[in-house]
C-alpha cells in the first residue's frame, strides 16, 4: 500500500494496493486498486494476500481460469466491495503480464482499434474546494486533457457553482 504521484498529479486523500505477479525471467505484472484512505487499504491489502495465495502457483497466462478461481474463492466474503477490488487488482495484473510474456503492448492484447484516442480526467474530489478546483484541473488541460469528470458531492445546490469553477481551467489553459 501507498501514495501514487502521477504525471499529472499527487494523491494525498487516497491510499494504493499494488499487485505484482511475477514469472520467470523476472517479468512482472502489475495491477492496483485504489482505497480512499489507509484503513480501507490495509483491508483490500489483506484481500489481496488471502486471494492471491488460493491461486499461487496457477498457470498466469490462463487468465480467465485463474479470474472464475478467484471468484470461487471469494464467495464466502460475497463478490462485492474489497472482494471484487481485489480480484480487479489481480485481474489487471495479470493482463499485463501476459502481454509481456508475448512481448506486447497491453493495448495490443485487448484488440487495439485506433491509434490514437481522447482520454478524460478524472479527480476534483470533493475534498477540493471550489477555489482549489482550477489548479489541478488547469494542469490537465495543460497536458492536452479537455475532458473531465468530478463528483460534485451530495449537496445539490452546490453543484452548478462547482462545474462552473471546473470547467473555466479547460476553456482557458487550452486555447492557443
């Protein structure tokens, strides 16, 4: 478990579970999982440990067969919440690492349609206040990312104040 810095950002408010599934050659897998806050994460973590060791050892380049085991596995904990987090995480990780044992891009391994594609940010948690919104965004729209997804909280009324501050960083930062 632990704090993610990214091109674009730091996570201060949430804590990441890092899978790594290795094979010979020293190849590994990796696949993660977010958890909003360190006792969630300590949890999926153990989540993970429990659910990785029924399945140690298994063919990783089988991965749907090791994906229905998992979900075998979990059944008594229900295939919900930390569960299903910790299969993705699993799940992920050994995706990747098949398309490195094929000496592919991941993208390849899924069926890659185009070559290129538009991406959105995702983020403006609602810890950030309005004022702090454009900061983190504008950095976004720096690199390229003019589209946005953030939750605007349980309140509301709140919300149009909210997009409108989220929205100004892309329409300015962005244009020539």
């Amino acid at each position: 478990t632990g704090r993610v810095r990214t091109a674009i950002h730091a996570d201060s408010g949430m804590a990441h579970v890092v899978v790594g599934v290795h094979a010979g050659g020293g190849l590994a897998g990796i696949g993660h999982h977010v958890a909003f806050g360190d006792g969630w994460a300590r949890a999926l973590e153990a989540m993970v440990q429990e659910l990785g060791a029924r399945v140690a050892g298994a063919d990783a380049t089988q991965v749907a067969e090791v994906n229905r085991a998992l979900w075998a596995a979990a059944t008594f904990m229900g295939h919900r919440g930390a569960a299903a987090m910790a299969i993705s995480a699993i799940d992920t990780s050994l995706w990747d690492l098949q398309a490195k044992l094929l000496g592919i891009p991941l993208v390849r391994l899924f069926g890659q349609m185009r070559e290129t594609m538009q991406i959105y940010g995702s983020g403006g948690f609602t810890s950030l206040t309005n004022e702090n919104l454009p900061e983190p965004l504008g950095r976004w729209a720096d690199r390229g990312i003019t589209s946005e997804t953030i939750p605007v909280g349980s309140h509301a009324a709140r919300a149009p104040a909210r997009v409108a501050h989220a929205t100004q960083p892309v329409a300015t930062t962005s244009s020539p």
